[in-house]
C-alpha cells in the first residue's frame, strides 16, 4: 500500500500522482487518458471568475485545503448508516460507495446483472477496458474545466453501467454514496459511465450521504450517453456533511428521440456544484432538467444547466429553485445554446430563488443563445422575499410566524417536487425539505 | 369588549385614521359606511395587527388586552376575525392542510382536542354545505384562481370553522351576486349570538338588509362623522355622503 499522500488541491504534483495505485496502470490508453488530463489540470488549474462559467463562485477555500488521497475504510459501513439516503415505500437495486469504493457487501449488484450490464468502473478500467474505451471520457471533455481534468487523471471507482438495446428496467437503480472519514481532509475522484442503448429505459438514483463531520471532498464526473429512443430518469440527492465539497459534472449525450430528464435537490455541503451539460445530438430529443437548492449559515451552493440543441425539434426545460438564508450565497447559471442546424426548437428556462435573510446572496444569470431563425425559446429569473401579504393572511388565522414562513417557504418550492414523476421520491424530497428548513430556522433562531 | 380611543394610524408616513372612537359590546353588530379612501380597510387592518399600519397615537382595548400589544397570530387566538376585502391568493398551499392548521391552532388554545383529519373533513364539508361551496375548493391551493365572489365565500367558511369572537367584514358583500349575498348573509347570521360580536364594513344598505345591524357609523377622512340605527343607512342610500362632509366642515 502507497504511503498517505497530501497535496495542497491547487499544487498537486505528477509525483505526486505517480505513487497512486490508479486502476488500469497496465492498460496504455488509460495511462495516456490521464497524463494528458493531468497535463491539462497543470496547465489550467482550478477554474478562476475569469472563466464565465466560474465567474461568481469563491473557489478559495477549496484551493487551500490540504487533501489526502483516499485510503481503505476505516470504519465497517452497515446497513443503519446508509439509512439517511433511503427512501420509503421505493423498492431499488441498491449499489452502495463507502469512501469512493464500491462495496460488494451493501450493494445488490448479483439482482441486476442479468439484466444488464453493470460493474464497478475500478474493475472494469483493471479487468475489462476495452469495452469501455470506445465511451470513457468521449463524453465529458477532461480539458473541460481543471475538476474534470483531475477526475479523469485520478478517477479510481464509480459505476458503469450499460443497458442493452430495449431493455427497460424494472426498478431504479440507486448509487448511495457514502463518507466515513474522519481527521484527515480527503478527496474522491468518483467516475461514473452510462450507456443507454437503443429504446432502453432506467432511472438511477444519486444519494450522496455523509458520517463525517470533517472536510472532505466529492470530485464526480457523470457521463451519460443515450441512443435512439432510450429514455433515463436521473434522480440527486446530495445531502454531504456540512464541512465537504462537492464538485458534480453530469455530461449527456443524447441519441435521435431519446429522453432525459434530472430531478436534483442540494441541501448539504459547505461548497457544492451541480453541473449539467447535455448535448441534443441528432433530431427530436427532450431534456428536463428541474431542481432545487437550499443553502444556508456560510454555504455556497452552484448550479449551471445548459443544454446544446444541435439538431431540430428538441425540446428542452431547466426549472430551478433555490432558498437562500443565513450568509449564503446561491449561484445559478443556465444556458440555451440552439445552434443553426436546431430548427423547431423549443427551450424553456426558469430560475426563481427565495432569500429569507437580508445577509444571503443570490446571483443568477440565465441565458440564451440562438442562432436557428424558427425556434420558440424562453427564459426568466426572479430573487424575491415571502410575500407580506400572504404572511399576515396566514397569521390573521392564528398561525405562528415561524410556521407560516415555513409553509410559504414550502409551497415555493412545491412547483419543482410536483414535477419529479416518481412519487416516493418526490415524497421524500419533501420531507427532507421540511427538515432543512426547520433546521435552518433554529440555527437562525441561535444567532 | 372593544375600546378604540382616539386612534391615529398612518400608512407610509400617511395619516390615514385621524382620532377614531368605537366602542363595541359583545352581541352587537356594527356597521361602518363611508367614501372610498376614508379609512375603512385601514381600520380593519389595524385591528387584525399588520405590521404595515402604524399606529402614532390613541389606544385600542380588546377585552382584557391591550390589543397593539398582541402578534397578529395571537388577536386571532383571541377571537379576532377578518374576512378580507381583497382575500390572498397562496399559490402551493392547500385549503384543507391550511384551515386544519388554523383551527388546531385555535382548539389548541382554546383547551380543546385536536381534529384528525377525518374529523375536520367532517366538519368542513358540514360548513361548505350551509355556504352552498363546492367541496373541489377545498382541494385547490388557497383562494389561487378563485373567483371574486368564490374569495369572499371562503373568507365566510374560514370564519365558521373558526368561530371568532370578533368578527370584521371588510366589504365582503362586494363581489357577490345576489342569492350569493342571501346565502352569505345566512352564514353570517347563523353566527350572531350573544357573544360574538361583527363590524361589518360595507358600501350598501343592501346587505344591511339581510343582516340587520344595531349600529352604523360614517367613517370619512379618518373620524367618524355621524353614528346612527339602521336608519341612517337608508338615509346615507338616498343622499350619499357630501352632506355629512359639509356638516362636519361647519362643526
Ligand atoms: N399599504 C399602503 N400604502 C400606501 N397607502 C395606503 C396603503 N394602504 C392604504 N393606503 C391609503 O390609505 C387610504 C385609506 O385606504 P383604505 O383602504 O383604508 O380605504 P377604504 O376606506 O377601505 O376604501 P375603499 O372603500 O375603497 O375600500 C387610501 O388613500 C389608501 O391609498
Ligand atoms: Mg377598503
């Protein structure tokens, strides 16, 4: 086993990196994907607010950190702490991650793998590399951003899956994952490939969980591909510890027909990206991507959506949330792009935030681009208070002031649960959000 | 049970109510007339507690409190009532979940047990049902897309679920069609009792026909100018209000 490593997250070093035991160490074209993405982190670093996509997040605090690369478990993972990240009455195929690993003890792959093909990416790079060469990092550009470039010069584990031509499967497939360190800061470059094929359908869950109280950071790259028809539903939760960073890139690539949608909801972390990329590649395809977002006390919490129409007919939505309380600050940023070839296209773009507190910040920048004459596009962003009006209505019939900021609160946000389809899920989310929201106010109430 | 002395309330650095004196007893009902502008809402307002109405001077006794000292949530656990004359659209909050809240609340304080919501559904529907409402208002979100006369009926069953001891009708005759007034009025009257008392604020003696108030004052640039019976109603139908102005000019 390699000594422990620690690289300050903005000088990490090639020798660094060389004494990582990184799976697929035998396999040329692996080794070669992550020199040149090391080689592009060197020379690009962490984004800076020079780079528009960047330009209102504070990556300071990431930059700093001091971060060991990730060792074994320590702690013996059990069913009751991955309790947090499961959702009632929602039967799943359940692969579970502790610290960046798959862990073969809590997941039920054996269920699925008749069905489809699905692995740990770690096995797949060390085992079976070729039948993921002609997919792995064709997505998701590694010079996109300098968190790509280190995903793919350090991913270690992940999912792939990969779903056969027009098998549909029967459950979601939720990918709980879980943070147990402890003292040291530690960093986890989790990488996750998935292949629809044609007229393939699946919904796959993202459940990030945390027993740590200490820094650590998610690096997630996603890439997702979908052929002809195929439709995936993708489902976030992110709920990390208060102390972590989580850094996500989902990056789509969407076949003639095909359907993808993303319901997300970021509650946790001190630092959290959410970014989508989707690319509508050939004709007729349908993106939604809705969310919500609740930051509070110093969190920072970013989201970017943007969708590509490159061929005609697509029809795309991005519908955001976001409360905002505390001295938090919410960042959301959402593109259009219809290139000239996309005629027919249909683009939609919301953003609404709600700031409860005259400290928080919120800074939203939708957008479109449009460069095909015949298209129907739209996009509108609002950051505004609980409404007086509807406060003192809600009061004059008895209710508390805490409850009926609560209950307004709730009911903003309801416009994005209602549209998650799986009930269950969306059931959960709001719950969640009721909780967040009730803690938010007493720690507002300890101030 | 209500003393108002001598009140001045200003709206955005406005004076709107200029030195207003009502005194109201358990049991009776009050009407307050007069021009638009002059105050009436403001009053209302005030004494269901928005934080937007300053009060400058004057004092307002309700009972045993010392009204302006209470939280709106809390003069509305006290009884107080009001059925406003612009009810508020809460788009995402369902009637039911919303008026089950309110009247737990209200049991709560009041020593009672709270209502399961078989219970309150039971009670709800047995409400609706004397109001003639349609019982798909009560799935919907709070007054979202209601009509103005579907509004002004869902201030009146907010106000039989809640049995308040003091009840403000801002203008809710405005807004309804004629039988919907009858059934209203109704409502309305199926609460009168010794207890409970009603300032029902309003343009036209129509609605005094239906319920007949002990009282009826003018309110005319923040004071009220004349108080009377029901007559003084009629007589306000028939002349409208440019003589009392004049007659106050000359006092
Ligand atoms: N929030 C506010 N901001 C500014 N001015 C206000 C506000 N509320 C009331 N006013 C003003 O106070 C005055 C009295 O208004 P109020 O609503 O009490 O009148 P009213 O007697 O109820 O009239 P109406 O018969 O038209 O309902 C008006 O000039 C009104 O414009
Ligand atoms: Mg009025």
């Amino acid at each position: 086993m390699s000594a422990v490593i620690q690289s300050r997250a903005d000088r990490l070093t090639r020798q660094q990196i060389s004494q990582q035991v990184l799976p697929g160490a035998s396999v040329p074209w692996i080794t070669d994907l992550r020199e040149a993405a090391f080689s592009q982190f060197e020379s690009s670093g962490f984004p800076t607010p020079r780079v528009e996509d960047w330009k209102y997040t504070n990556l300071k605090a990431l930059q700093r950190q001091i971060f060991r690369f990730p060792t074994l478990p320590v702690i013996k993972v059990t069913e009751r702490d991955i309790g947090p990240a499961i959702i009632p009455d929602l039967e799943v195929y359940r692969v579970v991650f502790v610290d960046g690993l798959l862990d073969e003890r809590l997941s039920q792959l054996q269920e699925i793998q008749s069905k489809i093909h699905i692995a740990s990416l770690g096995d797949q790079l060390r085992t079976n590399a070729k039948d993921i060469e002609p997919h792995l990092a064709k997505y998701a550009d590694s010079g996109l951003n300098g968190f790509v470039s280190l995903n793919t010069a350090l991913m270690r584990d992940g999912i792939h899956i990969h779903l056969p031509k027009n098998v549909v499967v029967d459950k979601p497939i939720q990918l709980i994952y879980i943070t147990t360190t402890q003292n040291d800061a530690t960093w986890f470059h989790l990488r996750n490939l998935i292949i629809a094929g044609p007229n393939s359908q699946a919904s796959i869950i993202e459940s990030y969980i945390s027993l740590s109280d200490s820094v650590y950071f998610n690096n997630i790259t996603t890439e997702v591909s979908l052929a002809k028809n195929a439709r995936l539903s993708h489902y976030k939760i992110q709920q990390e510890a208060t102390q972590a960073f989580h850094v996500a890139l989902l990056k789509i690539q969407q076949q003639q027909s095909s359907q993808f949608s993303s319901h997300s909801l970021a509650f946790g972390s001190k630092y959290s990206r959410n970014e989508i990329r989707s690319e509508l590649s050939a004709q007729g395809c349908e993106c939604v991507l809705n969310g919500l977002y609740h930051a509070g006390e110093r969190q920072q919490v970013d989201t970017l959506a943007r969708v590509d129409h490159l061929a005609a007919n697509g029809i795309s939505r991005e519908y955001y949330k976001g409360i905002v309380t505390g001295k938090a600050k919410a960042i959301f940023r959402g593109i259009s792009y219809v290139h000239p070839d996309a005629q027919h296209s249909d683009a939609e773009q919301k953003n609404n935030n709600l700031l409860l507190s005259p400290y928080a910040e919120v800074d939203t920048k939708p957008q479109l681009e449009i460069y095909a004459d015949d298209v129907k596009c739209s996009h509108g962003a609002t950051v505004g208070q609980l409404d007086e009006d509807a406060l003192f209505y809600l009061r004059s019939r008895g209710i508390e002031k805490e409850t009926a900021c609560d209950l307004l609160t709730y009911s903003f946000a309801k416009e994005i649960t209602d549209r998650i389809p799986l009930a269950p899920f969306a059931r959960h989310a709001e719950a969640l959000l009721k909780n967040v929201l009730r803690g938010a106010r007493n720690l507002e109430d300890l101030r | 049970m209500l003393r108002i002395k001598n009140l001045h309330v200003s709206v955005d650095n406005k004076l709107i109510l200029k030195g207003l004196t009502l005194n109201v007893n358990k049991g009776e009902v009050h009407a307050i007339m007069g021009p638009n502008a002059s105050g009436k809402s403001t009053l209302a307002y005030v004494l269901a507690g928005h934080e937007g109405y300053a009060v400058e001077s004057g004092e307002i006794r309700y009972n045993e409190h010392n009204l302006l000292e209470l939280s709106p949530e809390a003069r509305a656990c006290e009884g107080i009532f009001l059925a406003f004359q612009y009810p508020v659209e809460i788009p995402g909050v369902n009637n039911v979940y919303f008026m089950k809240t309110a009247v737990n609340v209200l049991r709560k304080k009041r020593g009672l047990d709270e209502l399961d919501a078989v219970d309150f559904m039971e009670l709800a529907k047995e409400k609706m049902r004397t109001l003639e409402m349609s019982d798909s208002m009560l799935k919907r979100a709070v007054n979202e897309g209601f009509s103005g006369g579907e509004k002004k009926r869902n201030e009146i069953f907010q106000m039989s679920l809640l049995e308040p001891k003091l009840a403000l009708l801002d203008e809710t005759d405005s807004g309804l069609d004629i039988d919907a007034l009858k059934v209203v009025a109704r409502g309305v009257n199926a609460l009168r009792n010794k207890e409970r008392a009603f300032i029902v604020i309003t343009h036209y003696q129509r609605l005094l026909n239906y319920i007949v108030p002990d009282y009826v004052h003018v309110l005319s640039d923040g004071k009220i100018v004349r108080s009377g019976d029901r007559n003084l109603a009629l007589e306000l139908e028939r002349r409208g209000y440019a003589w009392l102005q004049g007659e106050q000019a000359v006092a």
